[in-house]
C-alpha cells in the first residue's frame, strides 16, 4: 500500500486484441458500455474498453474490490473519482499505444503522457500555450531540441490542469513552469493556491514519448514506477 508520501506510477502498451476485449468489457460499469458504443471508430473503441477496463484491474487491487463494483463518478469538469474511496486520487493518460496511471493517497494529482511527433504548426501551438518566459526560452533552443521540449513544456502543463480537475479551459499558459528550473512553477491561476503547494515531475518513460506528474503534495517524496500487468 502507498503513503501519502508516495505515488505510484503504472506504464503499459495498450494491445487492443479480441481476446482481451471481452473480458475488459465486462468490468465496465453501464455508462463506460455506452460512451464505448457511441465510439465508431473500432480501433477507437477497443481503446477505450482497454483502458477503462485495466484502470478498474488495477483500482480493484489497491482497494481489494471487485474490479466491476467500484464506483467511478466525475467531477464539475469531468474528472473520475472513486465514489467509496475519494482519499485515493488516481489519473490516467494515453498516447500512441502507450497507456500510464498515476494512483496516491490524500492528493490531487495528475499525469501526461505524448509522443513526441513532429509538427508543422508547432509555433502557432507555442503561442497558444507557453505564456511569454517560456515562450522565449523555447524560440532560443537548437532547431533540434524544439520539438521534444515542446512536449516537456506540454505534458507538465497538461498534468497540472488534470490535477486540479478544470481541463484546457483553465488555460495552459496561465500556468508557467520555471524554464531554467523545470521542476518549479512561477506562476499558476489564483484559485488554485499557492505554487508552492504543487509538486512537478518530469518521468523518463522512454525516448519517443514525454510524460509528467504534477500533485498538489509539498511532501511528496517517492515516485514508484512499474510496468502494468495485462
């Protein structure tokens, strides 16, 4: 068991096989069923069955529940919380084939995970996005490291906004990571508190892909990661 001290990080690949399908499909409670048959796209749909199915596995062997049984609701905005349980905090993310959850104890907490794929319109997303000291910080990197410190700069931001359970529309750039200190935060929105109060990590998950924890945990001191069963 964790310690509110400690998150615990679980990383997989997600493989979308028919015979895992129907078995994650069972777990899913009746509004996971339906949001899952109003996805047409197969590929799409698979995905999500496997990716909420593995999440209630995984929740049901921190809880010692049965997987079909826990109770998941959401937030104003649309965050999932555990309706029996809300002391354990738990997020998820997915890019490409990669699937990781962030699960710790009394915290709000959120994770990022993005493959780091070239893009045309980077800049214009930069404008978007990085508010103006990391805007200049990103314009005067190397050509080549743009792209791959977009996605650190992204995936930190990203993690923040699902910490605190308000999503995009909080405004990414209104939170503004230290670029010389990319573990601090200079700024963030009013109503969330003092910067202080937030914890922000970078995970080194591989080459092609950028991930990052943020949790509003001052204490935080452990990040567990391990690989994801089946």
């Amino acid at each position: 068991m964790l310690n509110k001290n400690t998150v615990d990080i679980r990383q997989g690949l997600i493989s979308t096989e028919e015979r895992y399908y129907q078995r994650y499909r069972s777990l899913l409670d009746e509004a996971e069923q339906a949001h899952a048959d109003r996805i047409r796209n197969p590929v799409l749909h698979r995905r999500y069955v496997e990716v909420h199915g593995r999440t209630r596995l995984l929740l049901a062997d921190y809880l010692h529940e049965s997987p079909a049984t826990i109770r998941i609701g959401k937030g104003e905005h649309g965050k999932p919380y555990l309706i029996d349980y809300p002391q354990l905090a738990f997020n998820l993310s997915h890019s490409g084939p990669y699937l990781v959850m962030a699960l710790g104890w009394d915290c709000q907490l959120g994770i990022d995970i993005e493959l780091c794929k070239e893009r045309a319109s980077l800049a214009e997303l930069v404008h978007k996005c990085l508010a103006d000291e990391e805007a200049a910080y990103w314009y005067a990197l190397p050509e080549a490291m743009k792209t791959r410190e977009f996605y650190r700069f992204w995936t930190r931001k990203e993690a923040f906004v699902k910490a605190t359970g308000r999503g995009l529309g909080q405004g990414l750039n209104r939170c503004v990571i230290n670029p010389e200190h990319p573990a601090e935060f200079l700024r963030i929105p009013e109503e969330c508190g003092p910067a202080s109060e937030w914890c922000l990590r970078d995970l080194d998950l591989g080459q092609d892909r950028c991930a990052a924890l943020v949790a509003k945990n001052r204490d935080l001191a452990h990040i567990r990661v391990s690989n994801l069963a089946i």
